[in-house]
C-alpha cells in the first residue's frame, strides 16, 4: 500500500479516526471515499489497514491576493 496508512485498534470510529490523522473529525467523509471496502463498517476491530488521502487547506477566499498565492 503506498502512502500514508492508518491500522485500527478495537472500537476506532470513522470520526475517530479522522481526528487522529487530520485533527478534524469533520474530515472523515474523505477518510471514508479513501477507503470504499470499508464504509459499510460503524466500528473497527483491530487489524485494519486504512488509506490515509491528502487533504489540501483550502485558500480562504478572505485573504488579500498576495497571501493567496494570486500573481496579479
């Protein structure tokens, strides 16, 4: 598996589990497409080989353009 992987313990939680490798529970909607085999499982038993995607930051739309990244 290339990558970043995440192995489970016993009752890791998808939320849990984002938490740990983002520090966003929020992100585990991402975590889950990752991971497909997977969705149908609520709570992991220990063993499991997760893929951990990258998560780009998103530019917030409040920043002037040259913090953005913005050339003009």
């Amino acid at each position: 598996m290339q990558g970043k992987t995440y192995i489970t313990i016993q009752g890791d939680m998808w939320d849990t589990i984002a938490y740990r490798a983002f520090e966003n529970e929020y992100l585990m909607t991402e975590l889950i497409d990752a991971n497909p085999s997977h969705r149908h499982i609520v709570v992991f038993p220990a063993g499991v080989i997760l893929a951990i995607p990258e998560i780009s930051e998103p530019v917030p739309d409040n920043l002037p353009p040259w913090k953005r990244g913005d050339s003009s």
